[in-house]
C-alpha cells in the first residue's frame, strides 16, 4: 500500500511538471492576444497535453485507481502522448532547419517543442502499464492529426483566412502550402508525416508489449 502510494505522488508531481511547462510555453506563445496561435498544431497538441494532466493530475490527487487502471483511460493517454511525440518530431526534422536562431532560442519554443513532449512520453514509458495496446492502436492515434489537416486546408483553402506573421499564410506550415508546393508535394508531406507517425506510434506500441515468459 505504501509503495502504491508513493508511485502515486512521484506521479502527481510527474503531472504537476508538465502542466506548469505548458502553461509558461503556452503563455508566451499566445500573450499579448495572439489567439491566431490556435491556428497551429503546436500549440493544439500542447492543449490537448495540457488538458488531459490536468485531469490525469486530478484522478492521481483524488487516488481514483479505477480510472488509472482502466484500459481506455490509458490507451487514450497514449494516444495523446504519440500526438505531442509528433510535434517534437515534425518540428525537428521539417521546421527547425527553417527556424532563425532567435527563433529558436526561446521559452515558448524549448517548452513547447521540446520539453513538454519529453515529459510527456517519458511519463507514459515509466508509469503505465504494458499488455494493453490493441495492435491497430497507433492507427487510432492519428485521428487528431488527421482533424487537424483537414481543419487547416479547410481553413485556408475555403475560408482563406490570414495568418499573421506567417509568410505561408493562409496556410499554418510550409508543408501545408499548396499554392507554393503544389498538391503532389502537399501529399508527400502529409504521407511522411503519416509514415514517421505510425512508426513512432508501433515503437511505443513495441515497448508496451509484455514478454511472454519461457
């Protein structure tokens, strides 16, 4: 009882962390009234993030081990957990060679990007438990990326709403930019991104397997 106990609190604090990183990256992200920002799926995955330990923080507190021990409350934070695993990686490999270093050397950028998905994953990889995944899991963790593609194009491509400060406006992200890519290149984009996806999703999905005993 009392390990069961201290695992708790270890992991009420793990929670504590990463709300207190969204909310300073989240802060200096959108202060002084830049709700554009929402436009982003930085800044929706880190949301998301956000929301989800808030109430993860609250069902640790209350010590309710029926919610933490059921299946689709932890399949659930896995999925949120690949969604932000994403953004680290999208904006490492895609974004970040376009980035200025002034750009780069900021608390919005290192807590959004960086910190807070390595939070994140880290707390799924140390405190849940493994034998709990479904083998198609990581195709059901694309559902958010794939909302979001849709509600970008639609936002640009229908409504043609401006993005200030952001030259591949109407569109959030360079990738995203079918005036200037053309649709071919958009649909490689959206493809390996889709790819790098679901092979991060199988990793996690691969260290969640419970080894069968000899």
């Amino acid at each position: 009882m009392e390990k069961v106990m201290k695992e708790r609190r270890v992991r009420l604090i793990s929670s504590i962390i990463i709300i207190l990183v969204e909310l300073v990256g989240l802060y200096f992200q959108i202060y002084p009234n830049k709700w554009y920002m929402f436009t982003y799926y930085t800044v929706l995955s880190n949301l998301i993030v956000l929301g989800f330990f808030a109430y993860n923080a609250y069902i640790l507190y209350r010590g309710d081990e029926k919610v933490l021990d059921n299946r689709t409350y932890t399949r659930i934070k896995a999925g949120v957990s690949a969604t932000i695993l994403m953004t680290f990686f999208t904006f490492t490999l895609l974004l970040l060679p376009r980035q200025k270093p002034e750009e780069i050397w900021t608390i919005k950028n290192f807590a959004l990007h960086f910190i807070a998905p390595i939070l994140a994953i880290s707390d799924w990889y140390i405190f849940d438990k493994k034998a709990l995944y479904r083998k198609f899991e990581p195709f059901i963790w694309t559902i958010i990326p794939l909302i979001y593609l849709v509600y970008s194009l639609i936002r640009a491509l229908v409504f043609n709403i401006p993005i200030p400060d952001n030259e591949e406006s109407p569109f959030p992200y360079f990738f995203l930019n079918i005036y200037n890519l053309g649709l071919t290149k958009v649909i490689y984009y959206c493809l390996l991104i889709l790819v790098i996806f679901l092979f991060l999703g199988y990793l996690m999905y691969l260290l969640k397997i419970e080894k069968r005993r000899k």
